[in-house]
C-alpha cells in the first residue's frame, strides 16, 4: 500500500507547483484537479478477464479547446470477484481536445497513454505463485462535462486502454472503465 502513495504525492507536488508557475498565466489556462469512481467491466490481467470497482484522482490542464490530463487509478481488489488479485493501479495522460456542446457542457476527446500494474497470484484460492505485471498502454478517454459553477464540474469518463506485454513471460493488462467524479478548478 505505501508503494502506491508515491504517485499521489508526485501529481500533488505536481499541480501544486503548476500552480505557482501558471499563477499569472494567460485568461483562457484553467487548472483542476477531481476524484471519482466508478466501475471497470473489462479487467484482463494475466490468464484472468474480470471485472471491478475503481477510485481514481486526476488533474487536468487547459488552455484555449486543448486540455491534458493526468490520473492514477487504483482498482478496489475486493470487488474483483475472485480472490487472486492482490493490488491493481495504472497511471495515464492523456491529450486532446474540448468539444464545446453548450455553455454548460463540453465533452474533451482524449488519446490515453500510460502503464498498468497488477499483482496477483496463479493457482486456486490465494495460494499459488505471485506475479506482478507492468504493462504499457494506450486507448482513447471520452469524458462529458457539465460546469455546476466557475469553479466546479461533474465530470463522466468512458475508457478503452489496450495493454501490450512488456516482455517474455509478461501479460497485458486490459481495461476498460465508466467513472463518474467531481472536478475543481484551482485557476
């Protein structure tokens, strides 16, 4: 579990140190960052395809009708309906563009790029031999958002991200997610 604390406290140092920089930026450079949750019915990692629940914290950066994300996602191992999965995060950026629809609503279309990481173990039960998987990834984030204020947003996300093998011995890790989470503009 403290492995998986580090990137949290690197996207936080992260934006914080964005903000300081960005902090007399040009009127249309927005800064946020969000929480949200949500449901992954496509989880494939070593010889398993499963399904599970996910929290995830993001940051994203705007300027103009482009925006960048950053997330870390760490899948909730106990609603994966076995017991072979000891831990499951990724961490991904994303580009792309916003799509205005109204002056509520603007949908950002995304290429996704990142790594997936699994730990997990082989045989039946929990017992049986433990593998961790890094995989590199790519996909595509589709993710309306309705303004509820300046400063708040409700933001949906749908997500394909395709794993590749990082080597011999190696699965990829596959997945993909629904997310409902709420984002805070910071600038």
């Amino acid at each position: 579990m403290p492995v998986r604390v580090f990137p949290l406290l690197y996207l936080t140092l992260a934006f914080v140190t964005l903000i300081g920089i960005f902090q007399s930026g040009a009127q249309s450079l927005s800064l946020a960052m969000g929480l949200s949750g949500g449901y992954a019915p496509v989880l494939n990692y070593g010889t398993a395809r499963e399904a599970g629940a996910e929290i995830a914290i993001f940051g994203d950066i705007e300027y103009a009708r482009a925006i960048a994300r950053l997330q870390f996602t760490d899948v909730l191992a106990g609603t994966v309906d076995n017991d072979k999965l000891e831990s499951g995060y990724a961490i991904h950026g994303s580009l792309g563009y916003k799509v205005p629809v109204s002056a509520q609503v603007f949908v950002p279309v995304m290429l996704t790029g990142g790594a997936g990481f699994v730990r997990y173990h082989s045989g039946f039960g929990s017992g049986g031999n433990t593998y961790f998987d890094a995989s590199p990834q790519i996909g595509l984030t589709i993710s309306p958002c309705w303004n509820l204020s300046e400063s708040l947003v409700l933001q949906l996300a749908a997500r394909y991200i395709h794993g590749f093998a990082a080597g011999v011995g190696s699965y990829p890790v596959i997945m993909s997610d629904v997310m409902i989470g709420i984002r805070y503009s910071l600038l």
